[in-house]
C-alpha cells in the first residue's frame, strides 16, 4: 500500500488539437502506452456522492487498485494497493470486495465494502514526458461506444503548474477547457446513454 497526494491540470482536446500536441512533441506511435480502468462504485453511487472514485488499472502488467478521495483544498489523495490477477477477476465478477487499507478507508467514509461493483471499463493509450517541473499525459481515451482527448499536466503545485499549463496551451493555440477526471467522464457518458434508452 502506498499513498500520494495528486495535483492533475487537465484540459480536453479535440482530434486536431491531439494531433498538434503530438507533433509538437514528436510523438510517434511507440511513444504510447496502453492502460485500462475498470471503475466501481455502490449501486447508489456512495463514492461518487463523496467525491471518492475506485478504479483498477491494468498497466504494462501490473494491476492496481486505487481509491482517490478529494481533499478540503481540492487536491486528491490517491491510495494504492497491488492485486493478483485472480483478485482482479474476483472484484470485477463481484465475487469479492476491496480489502486491506482500501476496505478500511471505505468503511472510515459511511461506504460498505461489500455493495461496490464494477460499472464499466475506460481504455486509455497515453504518452508521458517531463515538462518543465512537471509531467504532461496526452491521452486518447475510448469508453462506452465514445472517445475523447485531453492533456494532463501534473505537477506538484497548484499556481505555478496553471501558469506553465496556461502557458504551453498559449503556445500550441489550445483555449483552457478545464476537464471532469476520466471516471466523471464515464459516468457523465453512462447517464447520458441510459438516459436515451
């Protein structure tokens, strides 16, 4: 188990603008590397409620479970944990619940454990560098029969890393577009389909 306090800038991108970031930083096909999100929550959205988000995330072999939970001052606190690939089975066929620190922080947040389930799945191919203090994430992500684009800078504070975001936006001709995470996305998206059913 480990712990880590996130700060992410994101910004959408359309297809052209996507394009242009990577070409500006010459990146080519093996610059990207894929990761997939499997996304839980209980069937009456309690972490979501809280503004909490579960996730596995299969990448480059190694599968993690993470619970990130909003902070008072806006940053995020991510808390990771390992999984086998049979504990990654058994959480997404809902034969099993979290365990360890991540089942204690639920319970710690009024959230039972034993109620999350898997909603869906997000397939990210994601390109990262250093940039300046930082590190930028241009992703191409693909989830429910949609996909979008978007680039993400973390850094380690907040002021600063807005104004080298803002800036480098300037430069590439991108306008602020501030972006919900990807799991805000992918609810946002699952509504709007069954909204249309």
């Amino acid at each position: 188990m480990r712990q880590e306090v996130e700060i992410e800038l994101k910004n959408l991108l359309t297809a052209a603008e996507f394009t242009a970031v990577r070409t500006a930083f010459r990146l080519d096909d093996g610059a990207f590397r894929r990761q997939e999100n499997h996304y839980f929550d209980t069937p009456s959205f309690a972490l979501k409620e809280r503004a909490a988000a579960l996730r596995i995330r299969a990448k480059e072999g190694r599968l993690t479970l993470t619970l990130k939970q909003t902070r008072v001052d806006g940053t995020i606190l991510e808390t990771h944990e390992p999984l086998s690939p049979s504990e990654m089975e058994a959480l997404l066929a809902g034969k099993a619940a979290p365990r360890g620190v991540i089942a204690a922080l639920l319970i710690e947040m009024g959230v039972n454990p034993q109620e999350v389930r898997c909603f869906g799945s997000l397939v990210t191919d994601r390109a990262e560098w250093p940039h300046e203090g930082g590190t930028l994430c241009l992703d191409h992500n693909r989830y429910l029969q949609s996909e979008d684009y978007e680039l993400e800078y973390e850094v380690d504070h907040v002021e600063a890393g807005e104004e080298r975001f803002l800036r480098l936006l300037g430069a590439l001709g991108i306008p602020r577009r501030p972006a919900p995470n990807k799991i805000a996305r992918f609810y946002a998206r699952k509504k709007e389909m069954e909204e249309r059913r």
